[in-house]
C-alpha cells in the first residue's frame, strides 16, 4: 500500500550538518502530514498538504538543534511512514 499512496521518501544527506532535503511522491490526490520530532517527541516542524498529488521537495534546516536522532513522519489517512535522522 506503501508505493500507492507515497513512494520514494529520501532524507538526504542523512547524516546531516542540519541542512537535509526532504522528498516523496503521493501518487494520489489525498491529505498529507510532514511532521519533524525529536527524541522526547517534541515537535519541531509541521506541513499540511492538501489534496496533493505529485513530488515533494524541501529543505529543512535545522542546524541550531543539537546532534543527535530525530524522526520524520508522513501520515496520510491510511498509512503513517517513519524515517530517522541523524544530526552530527
């Protein structure tokens, strides 16, 4: 179900400085969350996407934060896909 609704989420450069891309594709029309925690679940960074369809390209800088992991979620309406980051 993956690959129907988002594919190819990259985090890159992972590890990272504090500057990172953020990318995917929703290959359907649907609502997106993009949310940034870190490790104590602390949110740092929130997008909404609505009714997207397409790719997904940002930079995030989070380079004031400390090193360290942190985790990155899509939520849709039916799937929550995590990734982590590494910040040195």
């Amino acid at each position: 179900i993956n690959d129907k609704v988002v594919n190819n989420f990259k985090i890159f450069p992972n590890p990272s400085n504090g500057v990172f891309n953020i990318k995917f594709t929703s290959n359907i029309v649907q609502d997106l969350e993009f949310r940034i925690f870190d490790i104590l679940g602390e949110e740092l960074f929130s997008q909404k996407l609505q009714q997207y369809k397409g790719t997904y390209m940002n930079k995030i800088n989070l380079d004031k934060k400390s090193s360290g992991f942190y985790f990155i979620n899509i939520k849709t309406q039916d799937i929550i896909i995590n990734k982590k980051l590494i910040l040195q």
